[in-house]
C-alpha cells in the first residue's frame, strides 16, 4: 500500500449541502422540549441528510428502542443511524452476543447504511462491539473487520467524492490518564488520514467538539455532537449543523440557549462521557458543569 495519499480533485456542486448530525438522544432519559425542538429544525431545514452517531436508548430496554425508532422515523429527510455503546443489550447477554439489534429492527434500513450525494459520501464506522478484551465496554472498539468494511467502502467511491466518516465513539486511543477511549482508533485514523476523509463525526461524550488528530499520514479532523437528553456534561442539549460547499466544511452548534459555537466546544476529548470533576477535565467556556450524572432507573 502506498504511504502517499493521491491528491482528490473535488466533484463540483450545484448546491452546498447541508448535513444535520445529532447524538446520544438517550430515551430513557430525554429531553422531551430539545427533541421536539430538533424535529422542527430538521422539518424547517430539509437538510440533505440527518446522521446520528448512536447511543439511541439508555440501557437498550425494548420501549425506549421503540420510543426512539418512532422519533427517528418521523424526520422528513434520510438519516443514517450508528450504534451506541449503550444501544447493545445490558440485561441479555444471550441476546447482545447473538442478536444484538434484534430490537431496532424498525429502523434495520437506517442503521450503519451508507448516504451518497454526488461529491460527498456518508460512511460508517463501527466502534461498538459485543465483547473487549477489557473491563470497561462502554468504550470504543474497532474490529479489524468493521475498518475493512469501512475502508473497502472509500476505495470503492468515484474518484473527487469526499467523504464524512460516522462512528460513536471519538478515535482516540489514549487518553490523558493513559487509557484508550477507543481500541485500535489510531490505526483507523492513520488508514482514514491516507484517504483524505474530509471528518470523523462521533458523539458519546456528551458536548461538542472540532478538534485535529495527528497521524503519521496527516491530521484527521474530529467532529463531536452534543447530546439531545438529560444527561448533561458541560453545556445544554445540541446538535450539529454542517455545511458542505465542495471546499470547506463548516460547523455551527445550535442549542436552545443561543450561545455561540466556540462556547459550547470542548478543547480536547475526555476519556469517557461522565461528568467532568476533576481540574484537568475538558469543560466548554459555557462551563455549565453537572456534578450528578441523572441515572436511569
């Protein structure tokens, strides 16, 4: 494999597209007022496509599956949806090594499904797996065989398309404290930053974020949703709007409290999505900091 990235000659587009990326809706524990208020977005905006990048429910449970399908299916426009640590079944083990879907089976054609407009591609990721060689499952973990799927789906794409890459969990393989968030998430990072991914849109930690990773082939750009729940780290419910122009692609956080997108980012990714308590913790300069993480009874 060649350690040289061909140069992409963009597709030109007739219109910037605009893009609607949305995570961690947790039903269970959701916000009823922030969901109602992203549907109307979304039926106002007629985005060319809506990506969630997972964690649907709270503890997988058959009626918040069905209460999110429902919500899901109800937005006017295509949508692409990536599964989350949380969405795999935390009571059935039988079930969440076997079937582990069998109860988003209302929404089986959204889920991990590619989106393709001219010029620009939407290609999952999947970070979620049914076992890890560690304790602590609710972080990422890519499989060899996910990255093949997603890397062979790349390589297939017309020559000048771009492409976003949706995963739940943010790339990272180390955290501050040493601890990877996400297993095997630098070798991704390296085999997408070979193809020139334009982004890698994630959710799971709960605020948002616009960040660069380093690779040996380049820097990777990490895009982060906020959360449309109750469960709150930093800053209010949010969701991301992107635009797309053929050249640059832009973020802009919108939330319920109107503050501006550079207050509700995050400057590095946490290593996990609990409450920030410690000093070194990342926080937004909205610094609307949670101390009790609502559980979910």
């Amino acid at each position: 494999m060649s350690n040289t990235a061909p140069t992409l000659s963009p597709v030109p587009l007739r219109k910037p597209y605009q893009l609607i990326h949305l995570s961690d809706i947790h039903f269970g524990l959701e916000d009823r007022r922030a969901l109602a208020w992203a549907k109307q977005e979304i039926a106002a905006q007629q985005p060319d496509a809506v990506l969630i990048t997972g964690d649907l429910t709270m503890r997988a449970r058959r009626r918040e599956f069905d209460a999110a399908c429902t919500w899901i299916r109800s937005l006017e426009a295509p949508v692409t949806v990536e599964v989350g640590n949380h969405d795999l079944p935390y009571f059935n083990p039988i079930q969440r090594f076997f079937d582990p879907y069998q109860r988003i089976q209302a929404i089986e054609d959204k889920v991990e499904v590619d989106i393709d407009l001219p010029g620009l591609a939407i290609v999952p990721l999947k970070t979620v797996a049914r076992w890890q060689p560690r304790l602590n499952w609710s972080k990422g973990w890519i499989t060899e065989a996910a990255l093949e799927r997603c890397l062979a789906k790349l390589d297939a794409l017309p020559q000048g398309t771009r492409a976003l890459i949706c995963s739940h969990h943010p790339l990272r393989e180390a955290g501050t404290r040493g601890t990877a968030l996400t297993g095997n998430g630098q070798k991704a990072l390296t085999e997408l930053a070979r193809r020139q991914v334009l982004a890698v849109l994630s959710g799971h930690v709960h605020d948002a974020f616009d960040l660069m990773q380093p690779t040996a082939q380049g820097p990777v750009r990490m895009i982060g949703a906020g959360t449309l729940s109750r469960r709150l780290r930093s800053t209010p419910p949010s969701f991301n709007e992107l635009r797309w122009d053929g050249e640059q692609l832009s973020v802009c956080v919108r939330n319920l409290e109107h503050h501006r997108t550079q207050e509700m980012m995050i400057s590095a990714i946490p290593e996990d999505a609990t409450p920030p308590s410690k000093p070194d913790d990342p926080v937004a300069p909205v610094d609307q900091i949670v101390r009790i993480d609502p559980p979910a009874h």
